[in-house]
C-alpha cells in the first residue's frame, strides 16, 4: 500500500499491536492529574542509561502537573497558561514530549485536536518532534494509532482517543503561524526566542477552543523586557496574591539572586534533578570553570543557576535597580523643583528627557519621558529585539508622527512641562541641540539649558551621582520598562586616570534614558529643607 505522505508509514503495516482492554490511565476513580501521570509512566524511556524502562515522575514534575492538570468544583481545568523554569538538562525535552503525545492521543486527547512544540530554530523543534517519535516506535500499541510524517514534522492520530487530531513541531524562523487552533502548545526554551512574535501568535489563536493549554518550559531569559521574564514576573505576582488570575501557573526552580553561587545548596535550588539524571559531577566541572574564568561566570548563572543574568556584568547590578522601583506620585510633584537630563538621540532613534526631583529626606523621584518616531515602530522592535511597540500601547514611549524625530515636538513638550513643574535646569547633549534651540525660539519659549560633555571630565561625576543614588536607594523610578532597559543595556568604560563615562558605542543596547538620568542627577541640587514657622525660628 502507498505512504501517506513522504517518509510515513505503509497503512498495511497497521492493525497489528496488541491493544490492552483498559489502559493504566482508563482505571476508574482516578483525578485528572493521576490519569496524566499514568499516561506518561506508560511511556517508554529511549535513549540513556534507563533506556528500555518506562518513565518515572520525579515529585517536581508531579508537582507541576498536579498543579497544571487540577480541576475546579464543574470539572474544568483552569490553568490555561504555565510555566515551568528551571536549570539546563533537568529533562524538559522528555516531559515536554510526554505532555504532547498526552494531549495528542492520552487522557487529554479531543476530537480533531491541534497539538504543537514550538521552538528557536528547525533544528530544535526537530528536537522534540523526534523524542516523540522515539517513544512512539517503543511503544507499540500507540505507535499503531498514528501516520508519523517525518518531512513536515507531523503525527497524525487515525483511532481512538484524539481521532483526527495532528501534531506538528514549529520554530520561531517560520513565515507564518496564521490558521492555527491550538488545543495544546508546548514552548521549548522559550527563554531564547529572539522575539514574541511566535509566542503571541500561538496564544491569541487559542481562542476557539473551549479549554486550551499554553505551556512555555526554559531556562529564564537574560533581559528583563523579555516575553518569558515577563511571564515569570507576571507568575511571580499571581503567587504573592498582587494579582488574582486563576488560569495562570508559575513553577520556578531558581538560585536566589544573593546566594553563594558555588554552594551545592544554591544548584539544588535551581536544578531539581540533581543528582538524578542531572550529573552532580558535570556541574561541579561547570562551576569550577565559571569559577576561575569571569567571562563563564554569568553563562552558569543564567543556564544552570537559572538566575535572569545577561552574559555581559551590568553597570548597575539587576537587584539594586529593582529595590529602587518604588512608584511615584506624579500629582504630588506638580510645581516642584526639578532638574532635566535631555539625550537628543539620531533622527530615527529613542530620545529621552529625564526629570529628577530630590526631596529633602534625600529621597529622589524620577519622571521619564521616551520619544520615537512612529513610522516603522513595529521594525526597530525586530531589529533591537525590544518591544517598543508594545511600550508605546502602554504609554511609556511617545510615538511622534512621521519618520523621524521631530525637534519641534520634543521643543513644545518642555515648554508644556516647565509650566507644570517648576525646571531649574536642562542638561543636555550637544548633539542636535541648535535644532531643538530653533525651534524654542520659534515658538518663543525660553528654557533654562545647560551644556553637559559626554566625555570622561563631565560624565565621570554623572556616572558617579548616578551609581552612588541607586545603590544608597535614594533613587525611586517607579519600574519604568524603558529606562530599566537602558540601565540594563549600560557599559560603562574607564580612561587612565579612572573617570568613567556610559559608552553608547559598547553598550548592549540603547541607554538613553540612562544617560539622560545621569545627567539631571548631575546638576540636581539637593533640596531644601522647608523653613521653620517664625515662632519656633526664634525658639532656636
């Protein structure tokens, strides 16, 4: 009899596997959560020293599906979005693979269901398409069910549970996710996806089905305004309680951002499989290395210690940022004293003014305002792998109309500024001032500008009031994703003497925001304290 399809099974060879009566996952009186587990102790191990025995749930990974798979009072899964983060090579591949053959033809199976892996490249999805068909070839009575078509990385299921439903493995680098009905999608490091185009696209299209899964499993991302960094914080806050979502899991196994990273302890934390099927041997090795070279120090941090860590050191270290995000109260800043920090970026790129408001507990509050251009927000996002567009919906970037930036906006919005608060100074870039000076004087404002080098003479003192406000935690910037994406991004670089300056042209990524910042911190004077009544003046 002729293929399905190229690289797929003759259909003459089907009808011949001995199927059982009642299959482990059938047994009466089991919950949802023990019918998954009993589905994927059914499945085989493939490759390995326990090749040729069936899998085994480690009680973290029953921990997570009993979380995931649980039901409410009328018998609904709830959870239709979950995270599971951890440390490299602690089997994600394998219960990634599982979880897709249960909603493919197990106890999570419907009819004419759409199960995908989505993945980085080719390659990877090809990853998990093949450990699926692995364990369908060990497997004999599943194996019989389904057309595996290996040229497009599909799986057909033609009996039983989950009659007509497919499979299929997808990557990020693919034209076009548009069509798709997910029943269930497994994301497989999501945590290097360069953007969120596939994720989004996977998780808008889940809409017509009536109890649909989105299941990302990775190590954490290294950038804060990253998807999966998004997801874990978002997590993170349905744990505390800040955020009421029943639909929505998080499972974080993660060394804490202070903790010892050469004590077994701190590997434990993020690798729950340690010492199982994760070597105990291999990462004390890793360690070891990491150890005596820096430059492999934030590689074991992020892939092993599963801490959010770039593989470059910050300027500012991440934990020191994140304890000055205190909100601010705008309102209460109205006619203030204030002190501006202004970074004129090219024609077409982010351009940020800065305020800064010290207050006389020593206390700073800061306002920042980003500017783009509008035309083809949607490409720098691709080109800078930041979501720019998603940062201007939510109001913390402006998008000026046109092309490029124009100095007339960005002249009118001081001046609509100054009569708000009360600007005793604007420190600004040389680059492209004469412009924005035009347009003030066209529009006949005045504003208290103040010429700041970029070299190692002025910014030095900069970088210094700068580094010295966030780690005293003077400093209150409300979380701002846009300045917390400079700060991210800043290198700094020393001269001879030890100045130091933020360098743009080594930088990891746009700091504009934070120069402007360092800037207005620069000229800010401190505040004064409020003058005493008459009466208790002449106390004293």
């Amino acid at each position: 009899m002729a293929l399905r399809g190229k690289g797929a099974k003759p259909l003459s060879e089907r009808g011949n596997a001995d199927h059982r009566p009642v299959k482990p996952w059938e047994t009466p009186g089991m919950t949802r959560p023990e019918r998954v587990r009993a589905f994927i102790e059914d499945l085989p191990i493939t490759a390995g020293k326990l090749a040729g025995t069936k899998m085994r749930l480690r009680p973290f990974q029953w921990s997570f599906i009993r979380a995931v798979y649980a039901e409410d009072e009328s018998g609904t899964r709830p959870i239709r979005s979950a995270v599971l983060s951890m440390g490299r090579k602690n089997g994600k591949t394998q219960l990634a693979a599982a979880l897709g053959l249960c909603h493919l033809m197990g106890p999570e199976a419907e009819p004419r269901g759409e199960v995908y892996s989505a993945a980085l490249t080719r390659d990877q999805a090809s990853k998990l398409f093949a450990e699926m068909v692995a364990i369908l070839t060990e497997h004999p009575e599943l194996d019989d069910r389904v057309n595996v078509v290996r040229f497009t990385k599909q799986v057909e299921v033609l009996t039983g549970d989950g009659k007509g439903s497919i499979y299929q493995a997808l990557s990020a680098d693919a034209d076009s996710k548009l069509g798709l009905s997910p029943s269930f999608v497994v994301y497989d490091e999501l945590g290097s996806a360069p953007n969120r185009k596939l994720y989004d696209a996977l998780d808008t299209s889940t809409g017509a089905r009536e109890n649909p899964l989105l299941m990302s499993i990775s190590t954490q991302a290294a950038a804060d305004h990253h998807v999966f960094s998004e997801l874990v914080d978002y997590g993170l806050k349905v744990q505390s309680g800040d955020i009421i979502d029943p639909s929505f899991h998080l499972t974080l196994h993660a060394a804490a951002q202070d903790a010892d990273p050469w004590a077994a302890e701190t590997w434990a934390a993020a690798n729950p499989a340690l010492g199982d099927f994760l070597s105990l041997e291999n990462v004390e090795r890793m360690a070891s290395q990491a150890k005596l070279v820096p430059s492999k120090e934030a590689a074991f941090r992020n892939l092993i210690l599963n801490q959010r860590v770039s593989s470059e050191a910050r300027f500012i270290h991440r934990a020191e940022w994140d304890a000055c995000a205190v909100p601010v109260d705008r309102e209460a800043l109205h006619g203030r004293s204030c002190w501006v920090g202004l970074d004129l970026g090219g024609t077409r790129d982010l351009t940020a003014a800065v305020f800064v408001f010290p207050h006389e507990n020593g206390g700073i509050d800061v306002l920042p305002f980003h500017f783009m251009p509008e035309n083809n927000i949607a490409g720098r996002s691709d080109e800078d792998r930041v979501p720019y567009d998603l940062w201007a919906k939510q109001g913390h970037i402006t998008l000026i109309p046109g092309a490029t930036i124009d100095p007339s906006f960005i002249a009118h919005f001081l001046l609509q500024m100054s009569e708000t608060f009360d600007v005793q100074s604007i420190a600004f870039d040389r680059w492209r001032i004469e412009d924005l000076k035009r347009e003030l004087g066209l529009l006949g404002g005045a504003l208290p500008l103040v010429s700041h080098g970029q070299g190692f003479k002025d910014m030095s003192l900069a970088v210094d009031a700068l580094e010295r406000s966030v780690a005293e935690r003077k400093l209150r910037h409300g979380g701002n994703p846009v300045l917390t994406m400079c700060a991210s991004n800043a290198v700094v670089t020393r001269d001879p003497a030890g100045g130091r300056k933020l360098d743009k042209s080594k930088a990891r990524g746009r700091i504009d925001g934070l120069v402007a910042l360092a800037m207005a911190l620069n000229v800010a004077k401190p505040a004064e304290p409020e003058a005493l009544p008459a009466c208790l003046a002449d106390l004293l």
